[in-house]
C-alpha cells in the first residue's frame, strides 16, 4: 500500500487517504471479529496462545493512531472504533527483519463516554501479528487483543514462550490420545501404565504411571521413543506443560482402552486422573479466541 506521503504527493486529501488505508488493510484484518483491550492479566495459555499464532513478536512505540470514519469500515463490533496505528519497532522479538515502522488495524472499544479510545502518542505495546503478503511494513495482528500494553515482565514471558517455541526439540502439538496399557507388576499393589499421544509432527510423546506399595504414585512425560531417566513431570506455565494440561481431555476415549479389560481400564483411569490432576487447569483469561 502506498504511504501517506506518497498518496498526498498524488494530491489525494486526508480524508480519502483514510478511506484508502481502511479498504486496503482491511483485506488484512478479520473484519468480523471482535476487538478489545487485553484482560488485565494475561495467563501463561493466554500467552502462549497468541505466541504460537503470531509469526511476528514485536515490541513498538505508537507513533500516531487514527480513528478511521465509521462509514469507511464494516464489521466493527458496536462500542468500538477501528484505528489504523503507525508504530515504530523498538525491538523484534520474533519473524523476519521488519522495517523500522509498522502499521496496522486495531478495534478498540470507546470510553466510559462513548468517545473513542485515545491511543497515547509513544505508547508502548506488544504487537503478535502477520505480516500482510505483498505489503512490506503492514501487519495482521494474530488476533483481536494482540495488542498488548508492554512492561518489561510481559516482553520476558513472550521471548521465553517463543524461545520455546522456535527450539528444535520444542514439544509437538497434541492431536489425540493413542492406546493405553496396564501391566501390573510381580508383587500385589505394583502396576505401571503406559499413554501414548499422537501429535502433529508424529514425534513421540508417551505418559507413563508407576504404582509401588508404600510409595506415592509418579507420573512423567518422554518425548522419546521409549521412557528413560530424562523422564519427569512437566513444569508448571512451559511449553511442554502447556501442551499437555490445554489439550489432554479430562477424560480417556473409550478407543484407548478399547483393547483392555474392564479392571484394566479402570486402572487406566485411575492413572490418567493422576497426570490430570498432577498438570492442573488449564487457565485463560482472554475472552476473545
């Protein structure tokens, strides 16, 4: 898209130039969605939701916000005003090299008094965002609270999330739950069970529960082949954790144990309750998707 020099050395108006960005950047924004300011507490899945769809991570400085005319732009939900924001990069923490500026559509909702929200001049922000294919400069934030106020806690979270992310052995998306077993062991109260998980990448990733009397039951994750002494429970709020509590149901499907006993499968169970209950709820905050 031209630049606003360039259109105003074509001797187009303000006004038409407003009408111009709003129809050209908007093949780049999801018009229908609706837009708000981030929670005021963003949660570990909340990040780790928008990190993991946004191929560009950026921390900006607004360098002018408009408010486009409500008559130029469709599908803003009531209460909010579209913006088309010129920001300038301070640092990039994820995507390919960005020009020093950037802009983009943003709906925000208005004040108290049904004004538009103000957007302050070198306000700082966390942009997770897309570049818009053939538009150098021009991005699609990642959804419609990617915008978020910038401290420099909530910058750390992003880099370690994406630091995550972008790592060769990073923890694959869980697509299903595979088979599960249940052996018991050689003395009366020993048992161990194995979950395998599919995933997107087909790398493997299992769930194993031993039982021992006398001992508190232990659970852990391997990302290998077979289950090793690298095995353990996943931290709380990484990537690995993430994957685990924010996609495992909190039931087995009946085809896990669809090969097993009755008293097996209820032993499985008991053992999948265990790593659920061990992982947690998975929390958000946010209330759009």
């Amino acid at each position: 898209m031209p630049t606003k020099v360039r259109i105003e050395e074509q001797g187009m108006n303000v006004k038409m130039f407003w009408a111009a960005a709003a129809l050209a950047l908007g093949a780049g924004y999801a018009t229908d969605s609706q837009a708000s300011l981030p929670p005021a507490e963003l949660t570990y899945a909340d990040a780790a939701d928008l990190a993991l769809a946004a191929p560009v991570a950026a921390h900006v400085r607004i360098r002018r916000a408009s408010a486009l005319r409500e008559r130029d732009v469709t599908g803003v939900t009531p209460g909010h005003r579209r913006f088309f924001v010129e920001a300038e990069i301070v640092s990039l923490i994820r995507g390919p090299v960005q020009p020093a500026r950037v802009s983009f559509l943003v709906d925000l909702p208005n004040d108290a008094r049904g004004r538009a929200y103000r957007v302050p001049r070198r306000a700082e922000f966390l942009l997770l965002a897309a570049e818009v294919v053939g538009r150098p400069g021009e991005l699609r934030l990642a959804a419609p609270d990617a915008m978020i106020p910038y401290t420099p806690a909530e910058a750390d979270r992003f880099r370690s999330i994406i630091r995550e992310v972008v790592a060769e052995d990073a923890p694959p998306r869980i697509t299903a739950i595979g088979r599960a077993f249940h052996v018991p062991g050689s003395i009366p109260g020993e048992s161990e069970t194995q979950l395998f998980l599919q995933t997107e990448n087909q790398r493997p990733v299992s769930l194993s529960i031993l039982r021992r009397p006398g001992e508190q039951p232990r659970w852990a994750v391997a990302l290998a082949e077979f289950v090793d002494e690298t095995a353990s429970v996943p931290q709380r709020d990484t990537l690995l954790w993430y994957r685990l509590a924010c996609t495992l149901p909190r039931t087995l499907p009946r085809q896990s144990v669809g090969e097993a006993s009755a008293e097996e499968a209820r032993a499985i169970a008991a053992d999948y309750r265990l790593v659920t209950d061990g992982l947690g709820a998975c929390t958000r905050n946010r209330t759009v998707r």
